[in-house]
C-alpha cells in the first residue's frame, strides 16, 4: 500500500526564514502530487500540485515544492516566512487520474515565530 | 471561499442522538468524499459517492450513514455515537474526467460526542 511520510509533526521558523516541509512517498511508480494547507478551523486548501508537467511547481502564498524522483520526495519550501503562514501543512498523493483514492501525511504543524 | 460548505460548523450531540451534517458542492463535480480528521491521526477515508452512487466505504461502522440524493449534495446521518468519534468532518468534492484531480473541501464540521 502507498504511504506518505512527513519528517517532523511540528516545525518552528522565525519571520523571514527558510520554510522548509518534507514530504516523502513510497511507491516505484510517480504519482500525482499535492500540498495542501489547514488554517485554524478550516478546511484544506489546494497550495500546489505536481502532475508529471515540470519538477518544479509554484503554488500560492509564495510556496513552491520539488518532485525528485530518486528520492522519491516532494519537500514544500518557502523562502521567507511570514507569521499567516502558521497552519498544518498536508502532503498527498494519488495515482489516480480521476482524484479519488488520497492517501494523506499526517501533517506538519508549522509555528512562525516572530 | 473554496465553493464546497458544510452545516453545521459545530455539533455537540449525546451518545443517544440523531443528527445529520450536510455538505453542498458548488463546483459541477461529480464526485463527492467525506473525511474523519482527529487529533494525531492522519485524514481518514470514509466514503466516497460518483455520480451519487456510492463506490467506497473504509470498513466504517454503520452508525454513520451517507446519503447522496444529488451530485451537489452529501449528507452524512448520525446516530448513537461514541466519544472517539468526535473528530473534524470533513466534506470534499471532485471532478471526474476533467484531467484536474484535485479534490476541493469544506471547512468542515467539528463534531462532539458527549
């Protein structure tokens, strides 16, 4: 069965610092992709995805992730944090084209500090 | 606004209650989802409804009961539930087809269970 690992449940950056979330999947197939983000009392919203078009991929808010398959890894950054960046932060993936069958992370609770 | 709303936000409910969440979908999709998300545990599965017909449920007990009478609308009936079923419920939607396969969600209902 696939599976999404995300090294630490809780990462803690200063303001204008590196943000940088790891997202690592198990499978020998790529799959599609995607970071999605969770406000306080929100549901998750759609930051980005990865769907076989450009390694590199932009999302909102300034984020941007990287797919490497030799690592099979898709780590989220963002050059510099900003305080309404605080939420947690969901890797997922799919190898379904129809966008059914998510296997979620657990999520990476992020802390801006200031 | 993500075009996918839930109601209530906040449900507080005994063990002996009967209660209903709704979602509605304001997006064209197809397909529907709903998600239980508790503390310290990744997003978990519980159905999934195409074309309002009912494709996937994850072993989840029948105390949850979904209903899908449109593909705008999910419902999901409640009833004598337990304390370790209060969690966040989470509805989410999708396109099938559309070559987009991300799924969209709610904000959510935060579900107690006393």
């Amino acid at each position: 069965a696939q599976s999404v690992t995300q090294l630490g449940s809780h990462v803690s950056v200063s303001e204008g610092a590196l943000v940088l979330l790891r997202c690592n999947y198990s499978s020998s197939v790529p799959p599609y992709l995607f970071w999605y983000v969770q406000y306080p009392n929100q549901g998750l919203q759609l930051l980005l995805k990865y769907t076989s078009a450009a390694t590199l991929v932009k999302g909102i808010n300034g984020f941007e992730a990287e797919f490497k398959k030799s690592e099979t890894s898709f780590h989220l950054t963002k050059p510099s944090a900003h305080m309404r960046d605080a939420a947690e932060y969901f890797c997922a993936v799919t190898f379904d084209n129809y966008g059914q069958n998510f296997v979620f992370g657990p999520g990476t609770r992020l802390s801006v500090l200031p | 606004e993500t075009g996918v709303t839930q109601t209530p936000r906040h449900l507080v409910m005994g063990m002996t209650n009967k209660k209903s969440l709704k979602c509605e979908q304001h997006l064209g999709h197809n397909a529907m989802y709903w998600y239980k998300q508790s503390a310290k545990k990744p997003l978990e599965l519980m159905f999934v409804y195409n074309f309002k017909e009912q494709t996937e449920n994850n072993s989840v007990p029948s105390r949850f009961s979904p209903e899908c009478p449109n593909s705008s609308h999910l419902f999901l009936h409640l009833h004598t539930l337990q304390p370790e079923d209060s969690a966040l419920y989470l509805c989410a939607s999708s396109h099938l087809y559309s070559g987009s396969n991300e799924q969209f969600f709610g904000p959510g209902t935060r579900l107690t269970v006393l």
